[in-house]
C-alpha cells in the first residue's frame, strides 16, 4: 500500500489539524466510554486528556516511528471494577486503579528490559505470520458485534430502522469519499462521514420534535443542555477534567497491604493478555506502513512507550491505555502514516478535554453514526490480518489448522476465567494458535 504522507513527513499546517481532528474522532467514542461504564464519578474529560499525555510519552519512547494513539484500554475493564470492590471509598477506588497501573506498566517495563537482552527472534518464531495474521483479523472480527449493534441504536425511542439509515450513510459517505476524494477529501473521509451521518440524524429529529414522533429522534441532545443546567457560565465553555490523581491522593491512608496484593492479583495478569495483543497491533501496524516497528525502534521501546504511557495516562484519567485498532485502521485507510498527526491528536486531545462544548459534541454523536464509521475501521483491521497470510501456504494442513484454530476460537467468542483474571477471545486464540503452531512446527520426514 503506498503511503499518501509517510511516517516522517509533516503535512502542513492546516491539514495537519484537520487529520488530528480525525485521528480525535476515530479514537474519542470509545476512549470516552470507558470511565461512562466503569462510573464512580470518572471524568471522560480527564480520560481524554490521559490518553493524549500518553500518547505523547509513547511517541517520545517509539522515537516518532510509530504512527498510532493510545487511548483507554478495555482490557483492564474488569480490573478497574475490582479496585473499587467491596465497598471501598471512591478515594481509595481512585488509587486502586493508578496502582493498577503501575503494576501493569511494570509487566510491560520488565518484559521490555527482557526482549532487550534477548532481543525479538524468539518473537517472530513464537508468532509467525500463520499465527499473528489471524490473530490481528480476529480483532477486527471480533469487534464486528459492537459495530451492528451501535448502528441499530439511537435516542432512546428511535427507529432501529432510521438508526441504521444514518449510520449506513455516515459508512457509504467515508466510502466514497475516501475511494473517489480528491485531495484532502480523500484524506478526511471520517470526518467527513461523521458530518454527513450527523446531519442526517439531525434532520430526523428536528423533524421527529416536530411533529412529536419519538421513532424519528435519533440524536440526543441532552449532553448539550448538561452544559446549561446551571445557567450559562464560564464551565459551559471551559472546564478543568476531574483529574484521577486529586481524589486518589485522599485516599492513599486508606491503602492497606490486603488492598495492594488484590489491585496487583487484578491487574498484572491482564497485562501479560494485553501484551499479547500489543505484539499483534505492532505487527500490523508495522505491515501498514512496510517498516518492522519490533525491529526498529524495537519491541522493548514500544513496551516502554505503551507502559510508562499506561501509567501517566491512568494518572490523569484512571484508565490505563493501549494502542487502538481504530488509530491503526485511521491510518490503512487514509494512507496518512505521518506521526506529525500523531502528535497533533495527542496535543488536540489535552486541549479539548478542557472544552466543554467540544466533549458535548462527541458525546451527542448517535451510536448508529459511529457503529456506520466503526464497520469500515474495525474491518480494515481484520482485512489487514488476512493480509499478512496471503503467502501462506494454505494448502499445507500445519498452517491451515493455525488459521483454523484461531479463527474458530476468536470469532466464537472463547474467553476463559480464572478467578478475577479474564482471557479475552483475542487471547485465548493466540494462545491456542501458538500451541498449535508449536505442535505442527516438525517438518515432516
């Protein structure tokens, strides 16, 4: 695939801000949701604002060769609910889950210090392509669910059928606009897309408010009047995030040996999963713009740069990150590798997360909008998967029940549970991927 901007060029000015502003709405939806599902009081805002300071810090670590933004990582979903289990304060709930953190990006720092003196052959024998091609699909793949199911969900009351109209035209717009775009059209076709989707929506329900028909009001507006509740003040313009870190800090007296062994026992397990998937993001990334990233900056800078980045980002907004398949997916489609924009999404997210109309805005956006969005990012991702096996020799049966295992396993939605510790389907099908390959690997006499 040839890059339209690779990864050391610097578009000018202006387009870098409106790339920045696509890489934001790419990224935003779902780094926005996760403190909404974990509640307890968490700030979006700050969420957004962790995630840009470690995108930074993952950028400084990468040596601005990796094109991708981190932003809040679900994995550690369940781990954050644990921090705040058994009636535990929100302060000390807060500085459960920065030592959490910690404890993951430690995982990452450690693993880093090793693959340094061991170096990344192991790597690439231990996932070959047969393994780690299925595997990056299987992240595609296995999102897919979330992708119909925002697409047919609106206000609450709307039409599924008029919720997936909107979204299929946010999809069908970012299609045509990035096949047939000319120019920066062809280079924003999400924001593009989001626009059109949006616009639609909004006609439903200016219409549906007209004439009191609740299955026509898609969009919400009710993340708008949030700003005004109070009156018209400087808050509705501008607002400084309910930073993690400030209501950790009260709690730190509560903390207790018990409390710390079950914040690690939740959250250093996880990490090694998470590892896993850094490994099949890297690769696909690295497939994307042709450059081997576990090679050069090399795998144990980009662990740094995803861990220390983890631990600044759950500082400021209690969620710690990852690399996002919607980033990577951002840049396959628009062929704009440029870490430039990269930077430009990570300083955009800090200042957005000050403004309050800004947050409104990307909360107000329908699900159905972006369910139309993710069903062309999320299938980039796995068509970048299958990519990587196209010289894979199908025809063997050693590589044929690789691919087999992971796809079954993945797209069937295996996950295991070991006490507090969750192995994601992503997981478990690398997992049963690898011990196949390693099965299979004798050449036949």
């Amino acid at each position: 695939m040839k890059l339209i901007y690779d990864v050391s060029d610097k578009p000018k000015f202006t387009q870098l801000v409106i790339f920045a502003i696509q890489q934001l709405l790419a990224i935003m939806a779902a780094t926005l949701v996760v403190p909404v599902i974990i509640g307890n009081g968490m700030s979006s805002a700050a969420a957004l604002f962790g995630a840009g300071v470690g995108t930074l810090v993952y950028v400084l670590f990468t040596k601005k060769k990796s094109p991708v933004f981190l932003g809040s990582s679900f994995a550690f979903i369940g781990s954050m609910f644990a921090a705040f289990a058994g009636g535990v304060s929100m302060a000390l709930g807060y500085a459960g889950i920065i030592m959490g953190a910690v404890f993951a990006g430690l995982v990452y720092v450690v693993i880093a210090i090793i693959v340094k003196i061991a170096g990344v052959d192991w790597i690439n024998k231990l996932m070959p392509a047969v393994v780690i091609g299925p595997t990056v699909a299987i992240i595609g793949l296995s999102l897919a669910g979330n992708a119909v199911g925002d697409l047919q969900t609106g206000a609450e009351g709307a039409n599924p059928l008029i919720c997936v109209l909107c979204g299929l035209v946010a999809l069908f717009v970012t299609i045509i606009s990035s096949t047939y775009g000319k120019k920066m059209v062809k280079l924003i076709p999400f924001i593009i897309g989001i626009l059109a989707g949006y616009a639609v929506s909004l006609i439903f329900t200016l219409i549906g408010n007209a004439l009191e028909i609740d299955a026509l009001k898609v969009l919400s507006f009710d993340a708008f009047k949030a700003l005004t509740a109070d009156g018209i003040k400087l808050s509705t313009f501008i607002s400084v995030p309910d930073f993690t870190f400030v209501t950790a800090f009260k709690g730190v007296s509560e903390i207790t040996p018990a409390y710390i062994g079950a914040i690690a026992v939740s959250y250093v397990p996880v990490a090694f999963v998470v590892f896993a998937e850094h490994i099949a993001d890297h690769k696909n990334i690295s497939s994307i713009i042709e450059k081997d990233l576990l090679s050069e900056p090399g795998l144990s800078r980009t662990l740094l740069g995803d861990g220390i980045g983890s631990m600044v980002g759950a500082f400021f907004g209690g969620c710690p990150n990852t690399t996002y398949g919607e980033s990577v997916a951002c840049v396959a489609i628009t062929r704009n590798a440029s870490v430039a924009t990269i930077i430009a999404a990570a300083i955009g997210a800090i200042l957005v997360s000050f403004l309050s109309p800004f947050i409104a805005f990307v909360n107000s956006i329908p699900k159905c909008v972006m369910g139309g969005i993710c069903m062309a990012l999320y299938g980039f991702i796995a068509v970048s998967g299958l990519k990587m096996i196209k010289n894979v020799d199908l025809e063997d049966n050693r590589n044929l029940f690789v691919v087999s295992v992971i796809l079954i396993a993945g797209i069937g939605g295996l996950s295991l549970v070991f006490g507090k510790v969750t192995l994601t389907p992503v997981a478990v099908a690398l997992i049963l991927g690898i011990i196949t390959n390693i099965m299979l690997s004798k050449k036949k006499n």
